[in-house]
C-alpha cells in the first residue's frame, strides 16, 4: 500500500489507487460510487490475500494433522485475533465467525430462545411472557425481525424507541420503554438510512440499571470510525465484512466472553461439540460453540487483510475524510429546492449515509437517471421500511460515501441532481 498520507493531509489518490474497479466507467461515464453503506469495493490487498490463502494453504481448519490444516487453522485463528484487535477486543475468543451481521443478531435471538431448556447455566437469558425486547424504530431489518420472532415464538414483548421528526431517537420515555422487564436492548450504531450516532452512552447506562442485555449493531459504525468494544460498554456488537472492504460471507459477533460461554448453542454439529453420545453432546466454548459445520475460512482470512488495511489507512483518518464529504453532500442539498433530507440534516453525530427524496420524482427513477450518469446510489426503503412509514415517504435516494470517495464524487451527485430534475420536469 503506498503511502496515504501527505504534508496535506489524506491521500485519496493513493487509496483510490489500491481499487481497480475505480478506473472502469458505466455508461460513458467515470463510475462515481456512492453505494457503501449497502456494499463496498475491495482493495487490491485484500483480493490478493484470500486469493493467496485459497491457492497455497487452503483447507479444512481445527483438528487436522497435515501441513495444510495446520497452515489453515494458523490462517483462521490469526484472522480472529486481526479481527479482536481492530474492534478493541482484549480476548480474541470473543469473536465469534458468522456469514454476515444478519445471522450474528440471529445467532444472539435464537441463543436466547433456546436458554429456557438448557439448564442452570444459560437460565439468566431465557425470555418469556411477562418479558420485553426494546429495539429502535430505526433499526435495520436485520435486527428488528429476529427480535420480532422471538416475541412471537417466547410470548415476550416487543417495544422500541420512536424517532424525531429530525431523524434521531426520542428518548423522551426511554426510562418507561427500557424498565425492569427488559431482558435485551438492541439498537443500531449508525443508521444505515438516517445517517444518525445513537448516543451508546446513554443508552446502555440505562439497560445497566435494568440489568438488561445490550446489543450494538455495528454494521455502519466499524467500516467508518474508530470503534471500542471495551469502552461502549455493551454486552454484544456486530459488524459484517462486506460494507468494509472485505468479501461477502464474512461476519462477527463479538460478545463478554462469559456470556458467550453460558450461552446455549445457536445450531447443532460438528466444530462446536466437546463430547457426543448417542443420548446426548456437550458442547465446546465460544466461539467454537457458535461457529458449527465448515466455518468461513477464505472469507475470514480476506476479513482480517480488510482491517489491517484500515489499520494502515488509520480509522481517524478514514473517519475525518468521510466527514468533510458528508459536509460538502449537505452542504450542497441544502442549496438545491425541492430537495430533502430524510434524517439529521446537520453533522451532529451523523455518519456518511444520506438519504434524500426530490419532490416529484420516484426513487427509483432517481436512481435510474443518476447511473445513466455513471453515479450509483442505492434507492429504496434500505431494510428500514418503518424509518420510511414514519417520514411519509415511500422509499428514498441514498448516497454514502467511503475512504476512496472524493470531492469529485460528491459535486458529481450534486450536479446530477438537478440534471434528473430537469429530466422528470420537476423540483429544479
């Protein structure tokens, strides 16, 4: 990786340089990408390194003898501990494997429904009637409908945390929403469409004094910022691999070792049993209790290259860049009639995710017209369609930008807006 910093400041050029999709055009047109928060591109490092692993050391990990396993196992073990590192994780055997965040929050809704019949041990996070699971309105689906079934299959209850007409969560209630029933907290980090920080602090202090469980959805928090699991102080926290830099099929759970050990299992074979009878198993710590059947190797091995990429590029710098860009988007909106924000339109704890909608023109359509321009943004409801119900739009034009996006890229959306307004005659 060639140097990414200069006596300016960050070096865009370099990192762009490291992204061979960057230098390819869609439609006659230099390809803008402002699609991240949905999937980001992969650097060169990382290509080479799971490409690397799966031509010289790949192989089934754990328990084999020959060279390659053993070189595999080497590989997929120092890829959690990368992993352990990047987050802020002192016990690398807190990082539990998973194919995406989807199957982590998942993985943490079943354990807690399976907890009514698995002894002394995992009693403290069974869930039933007369308990309640409080999410936030804003929550991708990802950790709302887990949360929903496990209502539905435990007779617990669903609350959750309602928004602001300014895209933040009102807390006004938070003491009577998060109270002595509550048994778990899951909210999101940074909103994938809204754009908004929660205030983690305030948050689990409350679930602290309930003796709630909490959950942090990371997934639009660790690509872009300098996280600490140690210091936000929740008691689990996802992230997946594809929205930072890495290959699809990769995620993580990481989670207080001890509750990761007295947690029941989420599914059943091999990897995650200790001693397995005909009339019954135990099963293995974490993670291996968490990670049955073949795990995710190649896809863990490219993960670990994708943090040791940031690493270098250094999460405060990743952040800052990512910062003036989304100034300059708002900035610019702000300029632009017939044009809103659906969520912050300030910088307060905001992160790179903007959503928008232009006043007479379907989504879909802006979506369409900006890539006849090479631009790419994702239009939708973004897996939040009550984030949508609440502001009275049917979908909305998200942009999120990343570390090898520029000014460039920005002004590009900027001028293309009006150009689709003028298109669809209408707005501008």
């Amino acid at each position: 990786m060639t140097a990414l910093l200069t006596g300016s400041g960050y070096d865009v050029a370099a990192v762009r340089a490291d992204f061979p999709v960057l230098s390819r055009q869609v439609n006659g047109h230099p390809l803008v990408y402002l699609d991240n928060a949905s999937s980001s591109h992969k650097p060169t490092q990382v290509l080479d390194a799971e490409r690397r692993f799966v031509e010289q050391h790949y192989s089934n990990v754990h328990r084999g003898v020959h060279t390659l396993s053993q070189e595999a196992t080497d590989g997929y073990e120092a890829a959690r501990d990368t992993v352990a590192r990047f987050i802020g994780a002192t016990d690398s055997h807190e990082v539990v494997f998973t194919k995406n965040a989807t199957e982590a929050y998942n993985l943490v809704a079943y354990s807690f429904g399976n907890a009514s019949g698995s002894g002394t041990a995992g009693s403290r996070f069974a869930i039933g009637p007369g308990d309640e699971v409080c999410v936030t309105e804003m929550e991708h689906h990802s950790n709302l409908v887990p949360w929903q079934m496990l209502c539905e299959r435990t007779g617990a209850t669903l609350r959750w945390i309602p928004l602001t007409d300014d895209g933040r969560l009102d807390l006004t209630d938070l003491d009577a929403l998060v109270n002595e029933r509550t048994k778990v907290l899951a909210f999101v980090h940074v909103s994938n469409i809204l754009g908004t920080e929660n205030p983690v602090d305030v948050l689990v202090r409350r679930a602290r004094e309930v003796g709630a469980f909490v959950l942090v959805d990371g997934a639009q928090s660790a690509p872009h910022m300098p996280v600490d699991v140690a210091a936000l102080g929740a008691d689990f926290f996802v992230l997946t691999g594809h929205k930072m830099l890495a290959p699809s099929g990769i995620g993580v759970l990481w989670g207080r070792r001890e509750l990761l050990d007295a947690m029941p299992p989420f599914m059943g074979g091999g990897s995650m049993i200790e001693v397995v009878q005909m009339g019954g198993s135990t099963y293995a710590k974490a993670p291996e209790r968490f990670e049955a059947g073949t795990p995710v190797i190649s896809q863990a091995v490219a993960l670990a290259a994708a943090c040791d990429y940031l690493t270098g590029v250094g999460m405060a710098n990743v952040f800052a860049h990512e910062q003036r860009l989304t100034a300059r988007l708002l900035d610019g909106i702000h300029s632009l009639p017939g044009v809103r924000v659906i969520g912050p339109d300030s910088m307060e704890a905001r992160g790179p995710s903007v959503s928008f909608a232009l006043d007479g023109v379907h989504p879909h359509d802006v979506g369409q017209s900006l890539d006849e321009l090479g631009i790419a943004v994702r239009v939708g409801h973004h897996c939040a369609a009550p984030v949508c119900r609440r502001y009275g739009v049917p979908a909305t034009t998200r942009a999120s930008s990343y570390l090898y996006n520029t000014e460039d890229d920005i002004d590009a959306l900027l001028a293309g807006i009006p150009a689709v307004q003028r298109f669809w005659g209408a707005g501008g």
